[in-house]
C-alpha cells in the first residue's frame, strides 16, 4: 500500500487495497501493495513528539507513547522509532540510497534501534540544513535519493522517502520560500511511504 504524506492537523484518509495475485509459472501466491493517501500532521511540539501509526494511517495520542500503537515519532527533525530507548516495541530503521520506487525489497540486515543517538539521524542522514553558505539560507532540505526503511513497533516492513519539512511541500526554490517572512511554517512533514502488512520484506506495487 503505497501512502503519500503531509504531516499537519488535519487528515485525510483514503482506503487502501491489498491485491494478491498468482504467477502463472509457480503458482506462487504474490501480495502486491496498492492505496495512496495525503494527511497533514505537525511536528511543531518543543516537548512532545507526534506519534504515528503506519497500519493505522493515523495519528497516535501522545497518552499511548509507552505502548506499541505507534511506529513513529516527529518533533522538530528529530525522528524517533518505537523501539530500544525511544519506547516498548520493535522499531528500528536504516537510511539507504536509493530510488524509493525502485526498492522492492526491504534490505535483510543494518537495522538500529534508538538509543543515545537515533536509529534515523538527522542533518547529513535524512536532511540537509543549508544555514548562510546557500541559497534558500536556514533551510531544512531532504536529500533526494535517501530512503529510510524501518520495522514497526510489531515487526513489518516500511520504506519511506521525507519529501518536505514545510507546510504545504512549498517549492523551494522560488524567491517567496527563500525569503524568511514569507517562507511557509516549518516542522511539517511530507513524505512517501509503503507500508507492507503480512510481514515480509517485500514492497512490489501494482501499477
């Protein structure tokens, strides 16, 4: 299933499918993934990170951080998972280079969970921060072709891509983003993601 994300209050959410099908020459019974959403949800919280869910394609009340109904959580550009020191599930992650439609199979090894440092880190893994050397200045900017690929609080698979740290995935390259009065609200998150619910590895979509 194949889910396009903002990350602001208001949510949308659209059903998703899954679709199985049979190879003609194994007989072989493949799942492949198909639904596309678009939510909005914040990250602007200084002392609470936003909690979401990947099977749920919801939000997560903050109240539930100690259980393992969320898979991750956003505050600021700090990303934690729900596993080792960040909380009771199994969530850990990598950041691979890649092309996100192009990775059809969660990698089988390199996976951290939280601990002193996140399994998913920040400025250099996911994001660039251009500060005074570039132009737009004090820009957040994920790096294209950086997947993250996680396991959730209960063990399945997700590769996700950040698209936008800013409300609305604004361009970033006209001079209204460039200029700091203007620029749309930062600590809002767009980002792609496959989430895969039978517990392999695999992230083949219908086209």
């Amino acid at each position: 299933m194949k889910y396009v994300f903002n990350l602001n209050v208001a949510l949308l959410f659209f059903a998703f499918v899954l679709i199985t099908s049979c190879d003609d020459d194994d007989e072989n019974e493949v799942t492949k993934l198909e639904a596309t959403a678009t939510v909005d949800l914040d990250a602007v919280s200084s002392s609470k990170f936003t909690l979401f869910s990947f099977e749920d394609n919801a939000v997560v009340a903050n109240t539930d951080s100690i259980s393992t109904k969320w898979d991750i959580g956003f505050r600021g550009t700090t990303i934690i998972l729900n596993g080792g020191t960040s909380g009771p599930g199994l969530a850990s992650g990598q950041i691979v280079s890649g092309i996100f439609d192009e990775l059809l199979e969660a990698p089988a090894t390199g996976y951290a969970s939280d601990s002193e440092s996140k399994a998913i880190t920040g400025s250099g893994g996911w994001y660039t921060y251009t500060g005074t050397t570039a132009v737009p200045n004090h820009a957040i900017l994920p790096i294209a072709g950086k997947v993250l690929v996680l396991k959730t609080a209960d063990g399945k698979y997700v590769k996700m891509e950040i698209i936008s740290y800013y409300k609305g995935n604004p361009d970033t390259t006209t001079s209204t983003f460039a200029d700091l009065n203007t620029r749309p609200a930062s600590r809002y998150y767009t980002f792609n993601f496959i989430y895969q619910p039978d517990g392999t590895t695999n992230f083949e979509t219908t086209k």
